[in-house]
C-alpha cells in the first residue's frame, strides 16, 4: 500500500520514446487534440490498454464467468459513449486512441461548437465557462458519458450564457464551416441533415 498523500503515475510511457514514428505520431495527436502535454496522451493510451486487458483475459476465460464480466465491461464503455450497444468483446480489442480521445470533455466543447478551436476549448473549460448539466467541469480531459453529451453547455452563470456576447457570434460565423478533427477536412453545419 502506497501512502495516500503522495499521488500515483496513472500512465506508462512509450518502451521506445525516441523512435521517430512514435514521436511523430503522438504530436499530430497532442495537436489534433489539444492536449497539454504527453503525460495526458500517455494517460489515456494506458486507459485504453487497460480496457483491452481486461477484453483478451476475458476471453480465456470460461463461459459461466466470462458472460457477467464481458456485459459489465461493454455496458461500462457504452455508458461511457466508447462503444456502441450493440458490441462484442472483439470490439474492445478494436478500439484506437482516437476513440476515447473523441469523449474528452475539450473535443466535446468544440465538436458542439461552444468554442473556436480545440484550444480556446481547453481555456473555456478551465476558465468555469462549461457545464454539464449546470454544473461546472474543470478538467478538459472529463470523459463525457453518453447521457450528458446533451446536457453539455455554457455555465449559467458564465457571461458566455447570454446570446449577445461577442465571442458567441464570433464561434456561430465560424460554425459555418470547421475543420473535422478526424480527417482534416471542411465540415459544414447541416451536412448531415442534408446527407
């Protein structure tokens, strides 16, 4: 047992950290999403394989105690928005970082279009502007479950609350047309509706 004033490492990091790929690799990450450092990515890459873990254990396991353990696991990641309801365990094996950096709180925020960027995301959310559910979240790395993807807004008592405020009209003018944090490319508002 470790004391419990001192905080723990909640990460692994990378067994080859200068290979030029994985360099590569987790910046266009840490920029695509924002995040502050690599600690963070390191933190969910651990989560993810944490997960997976969990998955191929539960596949060498017998039937009677595999069942139980297997739907708690796919409910979990469902509630969490990671997997769909319809998924199997093979689905946790196939999950990618991406996919559970997609439910961080900061993606969220500038998926809805509640901020201009990624990083004004972040700023938002550290400065007490977003809430879920009116109530405030200060972590940028939260991931949102499913249930309160739709309670996700500003904070009530945030200036950002009234319609009139300049940085609204500025994030609804650039809404029109923002970049898809997946591929890169121009997304438009009401493309799905059309589509």
């Amino acid at each position: 047992m470790g004391d419990p004033r001192k905080q723990r490492r909640k990460y692994e990091t990378p067994r080859f950290p200068w290979r030029t790929d994985v360099l590569n690799a987790e910046l266009r990450l840490i920029g695509q999403y924002g995040l502050r450092n690599k600690r963070e990515l390191w933190r969910h890459k651990t989560t993810l394989s944490r997960f997976r873990e969990i998955a191929r254990s539960l596949s060498g396991m017998p039937a009677e105690q595999r069942e139980r353990l297997e739907k708690q696991l796919l409910d979990r990641l469902n509630r969490l928005g990671i997997l769909p309801e319809t998924a199997a365990l093979d689905d946790v094996l196939d999950l990618s970082l991406e996919d559970l950096l997609e439910r961080r709180l900061q993606t969220m925020v500038f998926n809805k279009g509640l901020a201009k960027s990624i990083y004004q995301a972040r700023q938002l959310i550290t400065h007490g502007h977003v809430a879920i559910d009116g109530k405030r979240v200060p972590s940028p790395s939260y991931i949102v479950l499913r249930d309160e993807e739709a309670k996700l807004a500003y904070a009530p008592t945030s200036k950002l609350s009234t319609p009139n405020h300049p940085l609204r009209a500025a994030v609804s003018a650039e809404g029109q047309a923002k970049p898809d944090l997946r591929g890169g490319r121009q997304r438009r508002e009401g493309a799905e509706e059309r589509a």
